[in-house]
C-alpha cells in the first residue's frame, strides 16, 4: 500500500516535467520526458478553455472577509431574535399552564361582555396541548 502512494506522488511530481518530441527515421513520433538523441524540447501547453481566454481569478480577500463577517454577525443577531422570540412564547406558555393547572374555574368574557366558563374537557385538552409545546422550551 504504501508503495502505491509513493508511485502516485512520484507521478504527480512527474507530472510537470519538460517533455521531448522524438521523430525517428520511419518518421514515427514519440513523446518522452528523457531527451535522447535527435530529440528537441516539445512545448506543450494545456487547451484554452471553451469560453474564451484565461482570466485570472479576482482576490479581494479584504472584501470577502468583509462579507464573511457581515453574514457571521447578521446569522448571529437572526439567531438571537429566534431565542428572543422562543423565550417570550415559553414565558407565555408557562403562564397560561399554570393558570389552567389550578383548581377553579376558567372563566372568559365573550363578545358581548357575559361570562363563559370553560367546560373540563376543553380544559384537559388546552392542558395536555401545553404539555407537549412546552417540551420545546428551554
């Protein structure tokens, strides 16, 4: 295995060496990365891309670390509303288990002003409701 790893490093290595073009008498071309004789230096260069012509690449790393840090600071204030947020629907929440979780009755006012009561069976499933949204809460 490890000679394995040595051959694809010694490749790679390999890789950007000067190549030679050798043109035998027959008139047979081979391409080696020894020169021998009757060989000369073959410039070889990679194919321009489909686009068009090599650009190269733009580096304005001060700006990009500029952005990296606005979206760090925008993802955290994001983060801290979200808890904000949390912590006051569980502080709601808590509040309204407790009121239903005493004994007595419930009573609310409706449109018109008159007293309804909450009846034990819609008590017992706003109750259980609670139980489970509160789970979520810190």
């Amino acid at each position: 295995m490890k000679t394995l790893g040595l051959l694809a490093l010694l490749i790679a290595l390999d890789a950007g060496a000067q190549m030679y073009k050798c043109v035998d008498a027959r008139g047979k071309t081979q391409y080696t990365d020894k020169p021998l004789d009757g060989c000369r230096e073959a410039d070889i260069r990679p194919s321009p891309p489909i686009s068009g012509g090599l650009t190269p690449p733009k580096e304005d790393l001060a700006n990009e670390d500029a952005q990296l840090k606005r979206r760090q600071i925008e993802r955290e204030a994001s983060a801290e509303k979200e808890r904000e947020a949390l912590v006051a629907r569980c502080t709601r929440l808590r509040s309204e288990y407790a009121m239903l979780s005493r004994s007595g009755r419930i009573a609310t006012r409706n449109a018109q002003g008159e007293r309804e009561y909450m009846d034990d069976a819609t008590r017992a499933g706003r109750v259980a409701k609670l139980e489970q949204e509160l789970r979520g809460c810190p």
